[in-house]
C-alpha cells in the first residue's frame, strides 16, 4: 500500500509532512530511557513481520499488523512506522522520499485510531466477544489504511479515483486475513504475558 | 549466515567507491534536494538525464549489480500496478481500445512521467545512501539535528532487526519440524498470528533484560556517536558537482517543454 514518488500532488506531500511530523512529535513524547528499547525491539518485530509473506490463493501478501502495531505501542506506532519507511527506504531501496509523510500518515494514523477505539474494548472483555474484537482491530486499520491510502490518491487528482478503488478491492482480502492474524496475536499475548499489553507505553519496566 | 541479514547496503564496501567517502550530512541533504527535485520535473527529457546521472552514480559506488537489479525491478513491478489504470482514466486523445476502455495518448504520458520519476528517486536513493551503513545513517541524522530521541530509536530498532529475524527463522523451524506448511487457511493465519504474537513476548522480555544491561552500564538517553570530522575538501567538492549538475538538469527543464 505505498504510494510512490511523483504520484501525488505537492497539497496533500506537504499536508502528509506537516502531519507526520506533528505524530512523530507526540510519539516521542512517550518515549523515555526507560521504555526506549521496548518500544524499539517491538517496532523491530513489527519490522521483521512486514517480511513474512502469507499466501492468498494464488498469490501472497506481506503482513502489515498497523492494528496489534497501535494497541501495542500507542502513540509511539508513529515514530515506529516512521523508522520502519525509512529503513525500507534506505536499505531496500524502495525510494518514496517525498512521500515518506504521507506513507507514514497512512499506515500510522489507523494504529492510533485502533488504539484509541479499540483499545479499551479488548482490556474489558474476554474470550470469544475479545477475539472477535480483536478481529475488528486487525481488519478496520487495513481498511482504514486503504482509504486513506485511496483518500490521497483521489486528492491528487480525479484520474486516480479509479486506481483508489482498486486499492481499496484488492485489500479486502487482506483485511480478512490480517484480522484473524491479530486476533490470534493478541490472544496470545493476553495469556502468555499481559504485562506486554497492560504496560502500556508510559510505564517503566525497570521500576 | 550473512544470506540473512536483513538490513545490507546494496554496496560491498562502505569505503569504496566515489560515494562511499562522502560526509554522510552531505549525502543526505543530497538525496532530500534531488528528491524534491524530481518529482516537481515536468519535462521527460530532465527525468531521463537524471536518471542516467543517478545510475552513473550508482555504478561508480561499485554496487551488487545482481541485488540492485532484482530491487529495482521489485519496485518497478509495483509502480507498473499501481499506473496500470491510469492511461484509461486520464481524458484525451485516445490511442487504444481494452475493453470498451480507451486508453488516452495523455493518460499514457502521465503514466510513463511519474513511472520515469519514481524510478529517478530510487536510483538517486541508491546512489546517495546506498553504501550508507546504519551507523553512519544514524551519524548523519545526528548532524542534521534530527531529534536524539529518533536517531537513538532509529539505532536500536536496526540493531535488534537481525536478532529478530533469526529468533523468527528459528521459530519457524520449529514449525517446520513439526510439519507445518503455510497455506492459504484459517489454521495457517492462526499459526502465523501466533508466531508474531511469540515474537512480541520475547521481544518484550528480551528489552527488560536490554533496559536492566544498558542502566548498568550508564545508559542515559543516546548512543555516543563518533564526532562526524569537519567536512573535508573531497566534501566540499561533492557538493559543487552535485551543484552543477542540478544547475544543468534544471536547465535542461526549462529548455525542453513538457510534451502535454
């Protein structure tokens, strides 16, 4: 779902920017010496998983995991996915200098959304009601992302409002799978170490 | 164990090369201008020349021709279905039929720029930063007053990739040993969820472990980076060539008019 370089219009580049930055900011606020490897080693295996590949019928996609990536790290999801572009853009040689802002706005802005909506949500409830919420948190911030993703498209110009449709039909799958992945994650992490998910990113490990 | 590693400049050699010598402050600074450069170019002939600079460059900082090809032609796939639609959808002047679709001779052309220029961005990326080692990536944002906390993230999530990645081919192993095959099912996404779900818990105790070793040791904040040297003359130099060619790429767009 990245946009590359010289599709979008220089608005919605500089709005993407102005965006990102501001996000980057109030992610490092929550970073402190305390929870600085944390957050690091967690982005670094949200890294690591945007490099598995699942099948889907014929073909294969990459995992994303925005939605986990936001209920795990909170406002912190922006710098994370900052970094995790840029490295991909460094060392992968993907390029999308210009538009790493809005890539980072479109893939980060659903974690916090997630977070935000469901968050509370999966710390009250268990079990079944959990999973399947877990479940909407996985798929809504793919949807979310596409949209976005199709919403920066469309901005740049009518010619790619169809191109924008097309983002957002190929992604329902993926939707589909990425949610029953976080499920599984998080019900996972809900019984084997709920410090993980209770922690939060403010709290200090060490104390 | 080195056909793992996730995080590998395309160059062999960080201190090869015409690039690899360079301040990396420069090299960034570089890249960010020719970057924002290319993409507000309008005319095909600008886009083709400093692709042919950038891949001249490229050359120049002895790259793996094997790896850079198979990324460039990666992302080429992905920009070839991300225009795909474009041609039919731009009005003009209509060229072809798919379909009942036309394909309009302005929708190509569109396509075909911004194609041209995603391409141009890579290959500057890859000329400019592409021998960057993660430590001097890091030494660079320092200079430039990137903010410490960023930089320092930026460091440890590189740091801990690698380790992460071989704690995940491990897992994986395992899985294999007990016969496990990824396929496109519920059983198989459930087995992959909880697979990341493991990495996280371990990545999770892995960094109290990391926290308690580093407060030991006085860790405070950041990483102490080697001070960059003051920019030497081969620096100097880099950046006026650099200079010169942009002047004669943006000559070049003011000459040629864009063809629609």
């Amino acid at each position: 779902m990245h946009i590359v370089d010289g599709v979008l219009s220089t608005e919605v580049v500089v709005a993407g920017a102005v965006i990102a930055v501001g996000g980057i900011a109030l992610g490092l606020r929550q970073v402190s010496i305390e929870n600085m490897p944390r957050i690091a080693l967690l982005s670094a295996v949200f890294f690591v998983a945007s490099l598995i590949h699942v099948p889907i019928g014929p073909t294969s996609i990459h995992l994303i995991m925005n939605g986990l990536l936001g209920l795990i790290l909170g406002w912190a999801a922006v710098p994370a996915v900052f970094i995790a572009l840029l490295l991909q853009a460094v060392f992968f040689g993907f390029g999308g200098i210009t538009v790493l802002g809005v890539n980072t706005v479109n893939m980060a802005l659903p974690a916090i959304v997630v977070w935000l909506i469901f968050g509370p949500i999966l710390a009250r409830t268990e079990g079944r009601t959990m999973m399947i919420a877990a479940f909407l948190a996985g798929s809504s911030s793919i949807m979310l992302s596409a949209i976005m993703v199709g919403l920066s498209l469309a901005l740049s110009g009518q010619e790619f409002v169809a191109t924008a449709r097309l983002v957002f039909v190929t992604n329902i799958p993926i939707m589909v799978v990425e949610g029953f992945l976080t499920a599984a994650a998080f019900g996972l992490i809900k019984k084997v170490r709920p410090a993980l998910l209770l922690s939060g990113p403010n709290t200090s490990l060490a104390a | 164990m080195s056909r793992h590693i996730v995080l590998s400049p395309a160059s062999r050699n960080t201190t090869t090369g015409m690039i690899g010598v360079i301040d990396p402050r420069f090299r960034i600074i570089c890249t960010i201008i020719f970057a924002v450069f290319i993409v507000s170019i309008t005319s095909w002939q600008a886009v083709v020349a400093t692709i042919v600079a950038a891949a001249v460059m490229v050359a120049l900082s002895l790259p793996e021709w094997r790896k850079t090809l198979r990324r460039v032609l990666t992302m080429d796939g992905f920009i070839f279905a991300t225009l795909l639609l474009l041609p039919f959808t731009y009005p003009g002047d209509t060229v072809f039929t798919v379909w009942g679709h036309t394909a309009s001779q302005q929708g190509i052309y569109q396509a075909v720029m911004i194609g041209l220029k995603a391409n141009a961005v890579i290959f500057t990326v890859m000329a400019f930063l592409g021998s960057l080692g993660s430590t001097d990536l890091g030494r660079g944002m320092m200079g430039l007053y990137i903010p410490t906390k960023l930089t320092t993230l930026l460091m440890f999530t590189v740091r801990y990739i690698d380790v992460l990645h071989h704690e995940y081919l491990r897992l994986r192993q395992a899985m294999r040993a007990r016969a496990f095959h990824l396929r496109s099912n519920r059983h198989s996404w459930k087995m992959t969820g909880y697979l990341v779900g493991m990495l996280l818990v371990r990545a999770h105790d892995r960094s109290e472990r990391i926290v308690w070793a580093m407060k030991c040791r006085g860790f405070h904040g950041h990483f102490h980076f080697t001070h960059l040297p003051r920019p030497a003359k081969s620096d100097y130099m880099f950046l006026l060539v650099m200079a010169v060619i942009l002047v004669m790429l943006i000559t070049l767009e003011a000459l040629c008019p864009p063809l629609i």
